[in-house]
C-alpha cells in the first residue's frame, strides 16, 4: 500500500472541427421557428461559443465513442512517453457507450490494444468520470497497480441529430444545443513524475442524492416521473416501439436544474464545514458546467457567504470546448495541464455535479515539484517474488477487514448520518482502554527482539516513545465532548479489547516477534486509511471542533509516517517465507479481533 496517487499525464481528444453557433442548426437541425428561437435562447444563457462533435454535415457519425476515449488516452500516453503496454488498469467513464454489450472499458481497450490489464466502466453521466478517477487511485494507493490511464468521454452528438429531435418534446430538444463530444484521459501512477511536476491526488469524494430527488436527467423511460415495471425502453415489443414511444430520447427536466445548483452548493460547503477544503487556500477550481448561469449562481453564493472567490482562481473551458459530460473535467485539466496554469505548491479544487438523478463528484490536487529524473533500478533492485507475495497477501487481508468496517454499527450509522455524541464517545471510552496498553506491549516486543534484529528493536522503541501518551488524547477528547475523566480512567476493556491486547502482548512475548509487522499493518492501516476520515464525518455530523477529535485527526496524519516505514521493513530482505507467514496469521487475528472490539460498542 502506497501513501497516495499521482496524475502525472493527461492527453484529450476532441473530434473534427470546431462548430460555432451559427452551424450547429446545419449538422443537428432545429431550424423551424420554435427551434430557433429555443436554440437562441439556450445558447445566450450557456455562454458556448464553439464544440466538437463527431458528426458530418449529412449527420453521419464519424467516430465511435470508443475511438475517442482511445485517442484521448493515446495523448495522455503520449504526453507520459509510455506505450500502451505500460498501463496494468484503465477506468473508463461514459453516459452510453457505442454498443449495449460489452462495458464501455473492454472496446476501449480492444481499440487502445497494450496487454493484459484491469478494467473498469463506470456508467452514469457526468460525475462518473471522477468515480472512474476514484477507483484508480485507490487501486494505485492499495499497490495492486502501478500505472493507471483514467477517461472521460462522450458521443452526445448522435441523441442530438435531426432524426431523432425534430418536433421533440421541450425537455429533449433543449439538450440538442447543450451537449457535444469528446473526451480526456489521465494517467495515475504511485510517484510524482521524473523531470515535470505532478499532481498528488489528496482526496476524492462522491456523493449521491438520489434518495432525496427524483430523475432529472434520463433516456429509455416513459413520460412519467420515474421508471416503472412494463415502462422502460426493454419493454415494448420491438426497439422501433420503444423509439416510437420516446424512450430513446435523451430528455432533461430544465425545472430542477435551479436545485441542482443549491444541492451542489450545499455539498461544497458541507466539505468546508469538515475542514476537508479550505477556499481561502485554493489557487484553483476546474468545475464542470452546462451554462455559465451555474457560476454566476455559485461567485453570487459564495459572496454572500463572505467567501468570495477570486475570479482568476476559476476556470472553464466550456465557451470553446463545449459541454462534454464526464470528459469535461479532463479536457478542462488537460487544457490546465499543457499550458501550465498549475505551478508547484498550488491547490486544485475539481468539481462535478451531475443532474442524472443529483449526485456531486470533488477532487483535491496539490501540484508537486518534479522528480529527479533518475537511472532505472539494475533487475536486481526490482521487487522480489517475496515482497511481491507478502504485499499480495496483506492487501487481500486489508481489503476483507475494510468489507467487515462497514458492517459495524456504530460505522454504519457514522456512514449513514445517524451516528449520536453518545455513540462517539463511546467509541473514545472502549478505545481508550486497549490504546493504555499499545506503547506496553510494543515496549515488551522491543525487549524480545535479539541482536540480529536490533534495528526492529530500535524501531519499536521509537514507536513507544511516540504513542506512549495516545491514551491521553482520547481522554481529552472524551471530556470536551461531556464525559467524565473519571468515568473514563475507570473503564474495563470490552471483551474485544481484553481479547485484542491478551493476544497483543502474547504476542510481544515471544522471542523475535516479527509476526507484530502484521498488526501494525492493520492498526497503522487505520490510522492512515480511516481515521482522518472518520474525524472529518464525526465533526459533520455532530458539529464537534478540532478539540474534540484530536485523537482521531492526529493519526490521520501522523501514521502516514508510520505507515510508509511499516512499508519499507516488510519489502526488505529479512522477510523471508516463515516470517511471512506469521505478518499475514497475524494480521488476520487482529483484523477480526479489532472488529470484536468495535462491535461490542454496543454491548457495553
């Protein structure tokens, strides 16, 4: 498991030339009166000037969807100087691909060609592109990979055509003047790139509000207000049925969109809420719009607030690049990325919202410094099959343990947003308890290791040095919520933690207890994967300050060090087959038994 992900590349693809708004009539139609005078309409109030689209004058398409999304990531490998081959993963993204079956990623990868990879199609409209960037960097961050290409495209323009538009419904022909094509890609790889800066993806968050909207944006429904059994576009007899009926219009209910925007808004300042970004440090904000009436909502909203955005810290290429559903934010970065806009130490803020049925896609990048170019590792540097193994075995462990976080109840509920103060500083009592003990036991195992591992010793003292007052910050954090110091100090372990630390410091006590490593990689795991996370949602949620999550939000920080040292001693040489062995049952125990402990919150 790495410490984060780097963009190091990003190509894009935009078919043909550009079409301006006096020829988009004559490739789409819309020319009779009540089509002029909605295409003057919407195009004064999106603020386009110019698109792409792959579609001749006849209307005839002259691309697939995959051969742009293809080209788009041939540009970012490009840009990479790295062939196809070098990739082991590619995230795709789309609205609809060219075919029904198979996902949009294998015909991308049929036409990109490059090896054996892992693939992955993220379906939905435009937020789908940074769910597809999401998966990626995870991937990179767990070491399952160790280069991923990311696109975004689209191929809007055949919804658009006359043949399907001409004397269409309000709700489908308003779309005729807002979307285009196209597409942009990124490459993620787990360090910065040599001899050009990088940016370090910090965090990535997507969010769904469908359970509080209805459909906005849809194609291969009936007239209704949402889908119903027997009234989707796979119902009728024949395909020419569901097209008669109107199924296969691409249609948007232009009356939410005005929601849209405040429920977007809303996310964002959520996010300042739980110091996940801070507007005042950003230098930059790429968000993906159809109108520029969406910014104007959004400076006018953010003034009021008192936190005004400086214009010049806003960008969008929409005006000459169109509105390309999840290929926007990439042709936007990319647009970035080739003229140097990003300078090393700046903040990016990339924002999508997407009207399917409301969900918002955020990301956080820091431009980082580039690399010094270095000669390529000798064979004998690369990775051992042994390291490769025991990594292998961890991140599967890693991954189960995760799977059983989210059914915990108190994790659950912290998921869902019905998680109490009481819930939280019950989770501070029972983890204050096992926590007394951590800097004893890692102390005794310090003690039990021989000269032959004398810089595991060394190690494991330093540790105790460090987490020897962790204990303190819970009970801190515990009376500024309201609890008793007392009450507290006083605590008995719930059985998970009596079970938890027994094994710990049976462990410890066994001669060259190098079977620790595994524990460490489940506890510092969490410290580096979950805490940070968890301090941000408790604080939304319950409206806590920094105080009041110390704990929690140190470890957030601080076992990224941990972590990343953790790393190094288990791809070194001493890690041999037996030693292996022990790291992996080890881990598993305490994976299970930290999840007993959690679980018994609410048995205490």
């Amino acid at each position: 498991m790495t410490e984060t992900a780097f963009i190091t590349a990003a190509g894009a693809y935009l078919p043909g030339e550009p079409v301006g708004n006096d020829r988009i009539a004559d490739r789409l139609g819309g020319v009779d009166e009540r089509g002029d005078r909605l295409r003057r309409r919407i195009l004064a109030a999106n603020g386009i000037t110019s698109r792409h689209y792959a579609l001749d004058d006849e209307g005839r398409t002259t691309e697939l969807n995959e051969e742009l999304a293809a080209a788009a990531v041939g540009a970012a490998l490009a840009d990479r100087d790295l062939p196809a081959s070098g990739l082991d993963m590619l995230a795709t993204a789309t609205t609809q691909g060219d075919l029904l079956v198979p996902g949009f990623a294998s015909m991308v990868h049929g036409r990109l060609g490059g090896g054996p990879m892992h693939l992955l199609s993220a379906g939905g409209v435009c937020a789908s592109g940074l769910a597809a960037l999401d998966a990626a960097v995870a991937k990179i961050r767990l070491g399952d990979h160790r280069r991923a290409a990311v696109v975004g495209s689209e191929l809007a323009s055949r919804w658009l055509r006359r043949s399907r538009l001409d004397g269409a419904e309000a709700d489908a022909a308003f779309l005729r003047w807002m979307l285009s094509d196209g597409a942009g890609a990124v490459v993620v790889e787990p360090a910065p790139r040599p001899g050009r800066p990088s940016l370090r993806v910090d965090w990535i968050r997507h969010v769904s509000l469908a359970h509080d909207h209805p459909v906005c944006m849809r194609a291969g429904m009936g007239d209704g207000p949402g889908p119903r059994a027997g009234d989707t576009w796979q119902d009728p007899d024949t395909a020419a049925a569901a097209e008669k009926a109107g199924m296969m219009r691409l249609r948007q209910d232009t009356g939410m969109l005005g929601d849209l925007a405040e429920a977007g808004l809303q996310e964002f300042q959520r996010l300042a809420r739980a110091g996940t970004v801070d507007l005042a440090r950003l230098d930059h904000v790429l968000c993906h719009y159809s109108t520029h009436a969406f910014r104007d909502i959004v400076f006018d909203r953010l003034t009021r607030a008192g936190a005004a955005l400086k214009p010049e810290k806003w960008f969008s290429n929409l005006a000459e690049r169109g509105n390309t559903g999840a290929a926007s934010i990439y042709i936007a970065l990319e647009e970035c990325w080739r003229t140097g806009r990003f300078e090393p130490g700046q903040t990016i803020l990339l924002a999508v919202p997407e009207s399917g049925r409301f969900s918002f896609a955020f990301a956080h990048l820091t431009c980082v410094p580039a690399e010094p170019t270095a000669p390529t590792p000798p064979p004998e540097e690369a990775p051992k099959p042994m390291q490769r193994d025991i990594h292998a075995r961890l991140d599967a462990v890693w991954r189960d343990f995760e799977d059983r976080l989210d059914d915990v109840p108190v994790l659950r509920r912290l998921n869902e947003g019905t998680a109490t103060l009481d819930d939280y500083r019950r989770l501070l009592y029972n983890l204050r308890q096992q926590v007394a003990d951590g800097a004893r036991w890692i102390s005794r195992a310090a003690s039990n290791f021989s000269v032959e591992n004398f810089d595991l010793r060394s190690a494991a003292i330093g540790h105790a040095a460090e987490e020897h007052r962790d204990f303190m910050m819970l009970e801190a954090d515990y009376t500024a919520c309201g609890g008793s110091i007392e009450h507290i100090r006083s605590g008995e372990k719930n059985i998970g933690s009596e079970a938890l630390s027994a094994y710990m410091f049976d462990t410890a006590s066994r001669p060259d207890p190098v079977g620790l490593l595994g524990a460490m990689f489940i506890i510092e795991g969490l410290g580096t994967g979950k805490a940070g996370e968890w301090a941000a949602r408790f604080r939304e949620l319950l409206d806590l300050g920094e105080r009041q999550v110390s704990f929690l939000a140190y470890h957030g920080e601080a076992d990224d060090d941990h972590f990343a040292k953790l790393q190094a001693i288990l791809g070194s040489d001493r890690i041999d087959a037996a030693a292996a062995d022990r790291i992996v049952k080890t881990a598993k125990v305490v994976a299970r038994l930290y999840i007993l402990q959690l679980e018994e919150l609410d048995h205490v």
